[in-house]
C-alpha cells in the first residue's frame, strides 16, 4: 500500500510539474458598428451598413499554446479563425482557422514555423501604420492584399538579435484551399508537380527597434498559376495571373518613433507586377503613408492618417485622409467613431471601406465613410 502510494505521489508531482511548463490560451476580438459610405455605386448611391469584414479591427477567435521542452526551447501552435459579425459566418473564403493554423519550435536561435500564416509584409507594416487592419486604413484600402497577407504551405522563421528582427517565409503553394487569399486575386492552389515555381510565394524583413523607435524593409513575391489573377483595386479589371514566370511584388520601407506621448509612422510601399504574356500589362504603383495616435486621457485615443497612392499605367492616383477616436470603456471593451474621405483622380475608383466589398463609386468620384462601432476582446 505504502509503495503505491508513492507511486501515484510521484505521477502527480511528474503530472503537476508538465502542466507547470505548458499553457493553451483562448482569445479573441469582438468588433462590429454602423457604417455609412456616400457614392457606393456608378450611380452615386450611399449605403448604411453593419460591415461584414472589420471594424476597428478584424473580428476573431483562436488557440495558441506553447511547452517548454528546456534549454530556452519551446514547441508552440497556433489556431486562428476570422469570422463575420454580422452574419456569423467563416472569413478567409470559408476556412475553419483562416487566419493561422501553425506549429512549430521557439528557442534563443529564433522560432521556426510550418503551415498557414503570415507572411513578412505582415509583420514589417505592422508599427508603422497606426491604423493597421481598420475599415479605414488607407493601405488595405488601396491593396486589400497586405491585411491578408497570408499563405498555405509555408515555412517560416523569425528571430531577434541585439535589437534586429530577421525573417522570411516559402510556401510551395500559397493558396492550397483554392479560395483566394484576398478580393480579386483568384485562387492559386500549388504546389503543383513538375513546376516549382507554380504558386510559389517568399518574403524577407530585416527590421531594428530601440527605445520606442524603429525602422523595417521587407520584400515579398508571388509566381502565377492555374485560377490566379492580379487586382490594382483602382476601378480597373482583373487581369489572368496564370503563368508561373508572372511576378507580384511588393516592397516597403518603413519606420515609427515618438515625440512624449504622440506616436508617429510613415513608408512607403511599391508594387510591381510583371507578366510574361504581351497580351497582359507590367503594372507598378507606389503608395506612402503619414499615421499619428495621441492620447488625450488615458481612455481616449485620437489616431489617423493620410495615405496617397500613384499607378502610372492606369492613370490612376488616390487620396486617403483617415480620423479615428477611440474610448476606452475598460481594459478590454471600447467604443469609436471614425471617419475617411478618399480623392479619387479622374480615372480612379478606389474605395475608401474594407467592409466587405460593393462601395465602388464611379471613376473620379470622391467617398466619404462614417463607422460607429464597439469592440470588446477576451
């Protein structure tokens, strides 16, 4: 009796103790509102709206977890699902964990990663504008790709040295769903036998923060495939996107920093995409952008930004002048109004919401959106 009484106290401790070294949590965003955007069609029409895509923030649940396995060695995964408020269904084309599904192991050399996750335009932008994924951030406004810039089958590594962040992805195939990794840019399944660079996407970021201030460049390609096609989102069509000698590129420079209590971002992000075929266009368009957030009291925050966009094939230019106020109702739960005109130039259709589509206005005309919305995260 004695013996296996110590037994089952040695499992316990050796239970007890497995337990002490891992952790699973359990997160989450709520955020929807009210939204108004003038101009939303050719004819000129408005549309008030609760948006189906974000707020504030895009809406989500997710797992993440980690073991320590010693040495300053971890394993650690991650399970992310983005979902529509305001009908309760799955974003990302209808994926269970659309926005992450990864594993992989940590440790004092960086953290190596497999599966579906972002890729590093994510994390090179991610400081430097202020605004980020809102329903108003200018860069998402003007390329949907970069909040959504995710890819399947990849292999990712991130790590940091003495104030540096090194990090770049490969996927052998970045849309292995086939259900598109954002609006207008088709489905791009790979990997595909015989043709390595089918699908094929990579990215690299070399980044340095110190004090509160930094500064990031990040490269990132796409190679064409069966279903892809390319959008400039300016009011002009799709184009095919199919041959694996096709690239889309886009680069970034970027940095952010702080004057007291005012924080300060701005970059520039270029676009170039290339085409093997004559029949279809080389497009290249560069966008900059100026974000600011000031707190007035500890729970009030005012944020914004101006974001101009030039696409010289097109003939196409954009304007983005973006304010929002947010009040903090307690650590996780909040409420906002913010508001954004886009100039579109004369041959420009831009939009000026990420609410899910459908509020494109004629070429040359200007929008106005207006979102009051709450938010609240576990």
């Amino acid at each position: 009796m004695k013996l296996r009484i110590a037994a089952g106290a040695a499992l316990m401790g050796v239970s007890a103790a497995a337990c002490a070294q891992s952790s699973v949590t359990l997160y989450g965003i709520v955020d929807t509102g009210v939204e108004y955007v003038s101009h939303a069609n050719a004819a000129g029409d408005g549309v008030v709206r609760m948006p189906g895509i974000t707020g504030e923030v895009p809406s989500r649940w997710g797992v993440r977890g980690r073991e320590d396995l010693g040495g300053g060695w971890r394993a650690i995964f991650a399970l992310e699902s983005g979902f529509n408020m305001r009908s309760g269904t799955l974003n990302q084309g209808g994926r269970l964990f659309g926005r992450q599904a990864w594993v992989g192991l940590d440790s004092p050399y960086g953290a190596l990663t497999f599966g579906r996750q972002y890729t590093m335009t994510f994390w090179a932008i991610a400081d430097a504008d202020l605004l980020g994924p809102d329903i108003y951030g200018g860069t998402a406004s003007f390329d949907q790709y970069l909040p959504s810039s995710r890819s399947d089958n990849t292999i990712a590594y991130k790590g940091s040295y003495a104030g540096f962040t090194l990090g770049a992805t490969w996927s052998f195939g970045r849309d292995s769903a086939g259900t598109g990794n954002s609006p207008g840019q088709g489905t791009c399944v790979g990997p595909v036998p015989g043709s390595a660079q089918t699908c094929r996407e990579w990215s690299a970021m070399l980044r340095y923060d110190r004090n509160g201030y930094g500064v990031a460049a990040a490269y990132d390609q796409q190679r064409g495939g069966a279903g892809a096609a390319a959008n400039l989102y300016d009011g002009t069509p799709t184009f095919a996107f199919t041959n694996p000698g096709d690239t889309d590129v886009r680069m970034q420079l970027n940095g952010y920093g702080h004057i007291g209590t005012l924080r300060l971002g701005g970059g520039w992000l270029g676009r170039r995409v290339d085409t093997v075929s004559p029949a279809t266009p080389n497009v290249h368009s560069d966008q900059f952008y100026l974000t600011a957030s000031y707190s007035l009291t500890p729970a009030f925050i005012v944020d914004g930004g101006v974001y101009h966009i030039v696409n010289a094939h097109d003939d196409a230019r954009g304007t983005i002048a973006a304010l929002r106020t947010t009040y903090l109702l307690s650590k996780r739960s909040a409420v906002y109004l913010q508001g954004a005109y886009l100039w579109n130039s004369a041959k420009a259709a831009y939009t000026v919401s990420q609410g899910g589509g459908g509020t494109t206005p004629a070429p040359g005309i200007g929008q106005l959106g207006v979102m009051a919305g709450i938010r609240h995260s576990f």
